[in-house]
C-alpha cells in the first residue's frame, strides 16, 4: 500500500469546556490545516466522562469510557490541546488521561501538544504536565509536531478564524511531522 493510499486520522482532545474556547479555536484551525491523506475528529466534550476512580475501571467498563477508549485507539495520533489553568492542566483533561491509563491506548501512539495561553508564557506549564502525564503511559511525544501559542486570542478573528500567518505555519509543519510519524507506524514491517 502506497502512502497516497493510506488514511491517516487524528484525533483532537480539547481541555477547555468553553463553548467559545481558543483552544477549540486552535484544533478547528488544524482541520484546515491537515496534509493530503488526512482526516481528523475533534472529540466530544471530555466532561462525558465520569471521575476517575479504579473502582469503578472495570469489565464492562462505563459506556462512556468505552466510547473514549475506542475513539483513541482508532486514531492514529492525537493531538492535545490545552489551556493552562492554576498553573497545571485542566482537570477534564487530566481526567480523560487517567482513564486511558489502565487499558493503554495512548502506549506509543504519536501525540501533539497544543498548547494556547492569553498571555506571553504560551501555556508552558500545562504543557509540561501533559508531558509527564504522556510520558508515564508511553506515548510518542513529537517536539516537531507540538506547538505552544501565547497570546492566544490575538491570533483569531472575531469568527474564530485563525489569521496569524506564523501560528498557521507552524500549525501546518506541526500537522505534516504527525502525519509522517504516523505514517510510519502504519506502513506494514
């Protein structure tokens, strides 16, 4: 199977609630963004899923959890976007990541990070937890694919458009270094 023939599908996990979120914002840009033989899902809201408890990470699990835990492992990459918030990752976010802990979705699956801040740090620290968080379930981290954004709400119009030329290049160079990654995995040995 040629590259042109393969599908590669992201899936995009917001950690921001907000109805009108530049994080959001951030992952509908990248669906304008995607190299040729990509396709992407955006997935639901993650306060769908319960709290996360041990006790209840049982066969058959929550529907819910199934749900998400099918959708991941679907995917050939993720892309994570986040805000920060008090400094760290946004509980929702964090909670969804816990539930993929157990059951292993995320083990070497290429990740992004995108990260969007309304003020000059570009949402570092979340960042770094996200990688920690990452790197205890294995997942494959790609630096080149990742992409910090401060000032965040700057960079879109007032449709949520984004207009900022070098967020969008590196969004796109982002996408193409996922795409690649994930080729490569999918490409029989």
């Amino acid at each position: 199977m040629s590259h042109e023939d393969q599908r590669i599908h992201f899936l995009g996990l917001c950690g921001s609630l907000r109805r009108v979120s530049s994080n959001l914002n951030l992952l509908r840009a990248a669906l304008t963004l995607l190299p040729e033989g990509v396709e992407m899902q955006i997935a639901e809201p993650l306060d769908r899923l319960p709290h996360f408890n041990p006790d209840l990470d049982l066969e058959p699990a929550i529907p819910s959890v199934t749900r998400f835990r099918q959708e991941v492992a679907a995917a050939s990459a993720l892309i994570i976007c986040s805000p920060e918030y008090a400094f760290g990752v946004p509980g929702v976010l964090k909670n969804a990541l816990d539930w993929l802990v157990s059951s292993g979705e995320v083990y070497e699956k290429p990740v992004a990070l995108l990260t969007g801040s309304p003020n000059h740090g570009g949402a570092a620290q979340a960042q770094r937890h996200l990688r920690d968080t990452l790197r205890a379930q294995q997942a494959r981290l790609l630096d080149a694919a990742s992409v910090s954004v401060p000032f965040v709400r700057t960079r879109f119009d007032a449709t949520g458009r984004l207009v900022d030329a070098e967020i969008s290049r590196a969004l796109s160079s982002g996408l193409a270094a996922l795409a690649e990654v994930a080729r490569a995995g999918a490409d029989p040995a």
